[in-house]
C-alpha cells in the first residue's frame, strides 16, 4: 500500500499518462519537461536537486519495467509489472539513454 501511494504521487507530480498495455506515453517534469522524447537541457536538470535528480533517472527506468532493488527504489516506485532486474536490459530509447547520461553526470559532480 505504502508503494502504491508514492507511486500515485510521483505520478500525480509527474505526470505520467499510462497507455492501456502500460507503455509510457508521456514522462514529464514540471522543470526539466518529458523525458522519453525529448533531450533534457543541462541548465533545466541542474536546477533540480539530489533527491529530484534520483527520482527523475529513476523514474524512466521504472517506466520501462525496471525491477529495483534497492529499498528506496521499491518504496518509491514498486515492482508491480516489473520486467529487468538488470538495467542493461531495460528497452531505453536513445533520448531516455541521454537525460540518464546528463543526470548521472550532474549526480557525480555533485556527489550525490
């Protein structure tokens, strides 16, 4: 229950519409915009802080089915419908790939 409603709040600030065979569709930001169709711009994605950066990179691997392992992952997105336990094999298109690169790089110059 506690999964569902980080889930339900993540998405509701989000914004995160769901197709009927649970595709994404749309993963958008107040901030930094949508994710999957669009590369993010540095400028947007550092003015989001640690824990904004985490949920955002981690937001398109759990839209894709990521199955997360860690306990903030499983708290903050869940593992219902989850496919890949290994994020090399989550299906990412080539904008996801790259705002996952930007984030990432952010987070390690930061240290967070």
């Amino acid at each position: 229950m506690k999964a569902m409603v980080a889930v339900a709040v993540f998405f509701s600030i989000a914004g995160v519409a769901m197709a009927a065979d649970d595709a994404p569709l749309q993963l958008c930001y107040e901030v930094v915009g949508c994710v999957q169709d669009r590369n993010v711009a540095a400028r947007d994605a550092e003015k989001l802080g640690c824990d904004q950066l985490w949920t955002v990179r981690n937001g398109i691997f759990a839209a894709r089915g990521y199955c997360f392992a860690t306990e903030r992952g499983k708290e903050e997105f869940g593992n219902e419908g989850c496919r890949y336990g290994d994020q090399n094999q989550v299906p990412l298109n080539d904008y996801e790939r790259a705002n996952i690169r930007l984030i990432q790089a952010i987070e390690k110059r930061r240290g967070c």
